[in-house]
C-alpha cells in the first residue's frame, strides 16, 4: 500500500524536493561540521510553506495531516537530505503538538505560531541522565509557589537543545518518581534554566544536541500545557505521530540507500566487469529492495489507522521496529557494497550508516517497543 496519491502530494513532493535541492543540499556538509543548521533554514522552510505540513492553519500551520509529513520525509530523503536534518528542522513536530492539543490560545500565539514561522526554535525534553525509557520515573519536578512553579533537575540528549528558544519539559508535579507529570514551555534565558553541553554523537551531526539543567527555575502556572498530571497522557498519545516519523525516516533511509547502491553497482567495475553483473551482488541488492519495500507497506498501513484516529498502539510499534531493522540492514550492506568508499566522509552512504543508528533509540527504544508488543499479545 502507498500513501493515497494526490495532486495535492504530488505538489508537496515537487515543492519539497525542490526546496531541498536549492536550500539544502549545497550546505549540507557545512551544517554537519557546525553541528547545527541556521535559522535561516527554518524561516526559508517556513516561506514555502514546508515547516507547517501537518499542523492546522488555524494554528499557523499550513494543514495537511501525519501523512502529509511523511510525504515530505520521504522526499527530503529520496532527495538527499537526511534523518538528522528532519530532526532538527523539524523539531516543533515533537515540541509543539501537545500545545495545539491543549488548545491553549495564549501558548499557541506565544510558541507556535513563531515556530511554525521559523522565527523561533522549539524543543521537547523529557530524557534524564537517570533515564529516558521510563518516563514515568521523570525526576525533574516542580513545585507550585503562587502562580508559578519552581522547577529542578536536568535533561539530556535534548535535540535543538542548543538552540532552542522555548523548551517544552517533561516535570514530576508530584515527587521525583511519582509518575505524576505535567508538561511546561520554559524559555530560554529564564533565570537558572542553562544548556549545559552540546553533546558529540555518532551521527545526526548537523542537529545539535544539548544536556539542560534547572536550578530553582521560576515558570508561570500560566506555561503549563493543559490540566495538572496530565502530562503522561500527553506524551504518550503524540508518541504515535513521532514513531511513525522515525520509521517514516527509517525506510526512506533505506530506500534511499538502496538507490544509492544500485547506481554504485551499475557504474563500480571489478575484475573486468561491473559489481552488478555478479549474482551474489544482484541477490543482496534484491534483498535490501524487498525489505524496504515490505517496511514501507506496513507502515503505510499503520500511518494511515493513526491518522484514521484508530488505537494502534501495537501496531505503531511493530511498524518502527520492522523499519529500523530494514534500515539498518539496508545501510549496513549499502555501505559495504561501496568497499573503501563507503567508509569515507564523501559517501553518502556514510552519513546514513551513522545516522540510522539513533533511529532504533530515539523515540521510545527496540527494547520498548517489544514490550508495547509483547504487552498487544497478552504476554
Ligand atoms: C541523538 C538523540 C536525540 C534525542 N532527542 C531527544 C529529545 O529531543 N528529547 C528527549 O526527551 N529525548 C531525546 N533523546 C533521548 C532518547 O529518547 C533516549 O535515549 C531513549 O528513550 C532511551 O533512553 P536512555 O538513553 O535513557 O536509555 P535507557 O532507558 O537507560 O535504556 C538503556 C537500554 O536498555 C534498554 N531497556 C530499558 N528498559 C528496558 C526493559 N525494561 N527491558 C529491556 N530493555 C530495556 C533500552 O532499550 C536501551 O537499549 C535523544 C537521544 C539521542 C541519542
């Protein structure tokens, strides 16, 4: 099954490949070695309209739905950008819905509508140097003084996290552990609110990535995201939407991939004939098709319940977890399909191997999603 094909998508396709082409493609490799993208991309994505894919325009998003952002995933992989930069431009997808949710008209002009204009950058922080997997451990807590809350703790591995204007924080509104959690937009250059460290990672290189820190940080009442100790409720239901964009990335990672390693096969001679004209090469090459083909099916199929509204939670994670073991996979024989080149920095293949690897992380981990799993089949 394909995403329904419309006028509309194909639209969104030409617009966004064309933007990557122009936008991004010529900086890439800069951006991967500053660690981080320009704000400026994000005022370029929001002008034509890409930033606000999948959010209300009642809201300043551009409407369109979850599988309207696959549409443009899928094209600025095909395209040749990749999953870090899909994470960090596109770090409100993460930061923002729970607001949009809440339905909270202050919050909405104050942090969404200037996200969704690329006129500020937004982030979501709920892993802690305790723990990310356990999110009902959260230990950052606040405590209501008058019509604010003084908030303590750190975060970790925050994406746009450097960069970030406004945070959107996961905290105990209860004691550390209680699982009672509510969520705050907290800004940055609140006093005692810091980013602590841009962190050095594996992959993802052109999204920054930060440890942040809260020491008596005092937050209106007024920034909490909907009702106290809803905040779990909160996190868990958008979890949906992020899944499938990790396995959104994940197969786009690896169809991108297999692009890639076609055309090296085609064109890479040895011993006298091109790498393709071997069978064992053909067999490999069909094998990473067919398993990007099969990911991309199921998750579709997922995609499409989750924007039909359906309670597929087990789904939701079979479908991550069946596209991150395609890509990883699919990156791993792309790579060394390119012999010596596929290790160096000027292979694309390259970037992906190591950006593929947070996919199975990020999100809600493998592990995680077998016992969503496990826990659908009664075990
Ligand atoms: C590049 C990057 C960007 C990120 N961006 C963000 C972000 O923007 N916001 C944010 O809040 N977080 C972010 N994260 C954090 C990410 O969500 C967590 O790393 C992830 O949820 C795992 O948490 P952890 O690292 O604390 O691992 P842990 O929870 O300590 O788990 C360690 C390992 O044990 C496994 N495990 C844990 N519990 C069990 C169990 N019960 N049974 C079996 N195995 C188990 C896990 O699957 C994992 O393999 C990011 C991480 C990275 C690397």
């Amino acid at each position: 099954m394909t995403i329904v094909d419309t006028p509309e998508r194909r639209q969104l396709r030409e617009l966004t490949r064309s933007f990557v082409t122009r936008e991004v493609l010529p900086h890439l490799s800069d951006w991967e070695r500053a660690g981080e993208l320009p704000r400026s991309l994000h005022e370029s994505a929001a002008k034509v309209g890409l930033l606000g894919i999948g959010f209300p325009e009642s809201v300043g998003g551009s409407g369109g739905d979850l599988l309207d952002s696959m549409v443009v995933t899928e094209e600025i992989i095909r395209s040749g950008g990749s999953s870090g930069l899909i994470a960090a431009l596109f770090t409100h997808g993460i930061a923002l819905p729970h607001i949009v949710a809440a339905q909270d008209e202050a919050l909405i002009e104050r942090y969404v509508r200037p996200a969704l204009a690329g006129t500020m950058i937004g982030a979501l922080a709920i892993t802690e140097p305790d723990g990310g997997s356990d999110v009902a451990g959260i230990r950052t807590c606040a405590v209501r003084d008058g019509d604010h809350y003084v908030v303590n703790g750190a975060k970790t591995y925050i994406t746009s996290g450097v960069r970030a204007d406004f945070v959107t924080t996961a905290v105990c509104t209860d004691f550390p552990g209680s699982g009672s959690l509510s969520l705050l937009v907290i800004d940055k250059g609140t006093p005692g609110f810091t980013v602590g460290r841009r962190l050095e990672k594996l992959g993802w290189h052109c999204s920054d990535t930060a440890e942040l820190s809260f020491a008596d940080v005092r937050v209106p009442v007024s920034n909490r995201v909907g009702p106290e100790d809803t905040g779990f409720l909160a996190i868990m239901q958008q979890f949906a939407a992020e899944r499938i964009s990790l396995a959104t990335q994940a197969y786009a990672t690896a169809q991108r991939c297999v692009d890639l390693a076609v055309r090296w096969s085609r064109d890479r001679q040895t011993f006298g004939r091109p790498l393709v004209a071997r069978q064992v090469v053909r067999h490999r090459l069909a094998e990473m098709h067919s398993r990007t083909e099969a990911a991309r099916a199921y998750v579709h199929e997922v995609a499409e319940r989750v924007a039909a509204g359906q309670p597929v939670v087990t789904e939701v994670a079979i479908a991550k977890n069946v596209a991150v073991s395609a890509c990883d996979f699919v990156v791993d024989a792309a790579l060394q399909l390119h012999g010596g080149f596929g290790y160096m920095r000027d292979a694309e293949v390259e970037r992906h191997y190591r950006d593929a690897r947070l996919l199975g992380i990020g999100g809600g981990a493998t592990e995680i999603m077998n016992e969503i799993i496990a826990k659908g089949m009664g075990l």
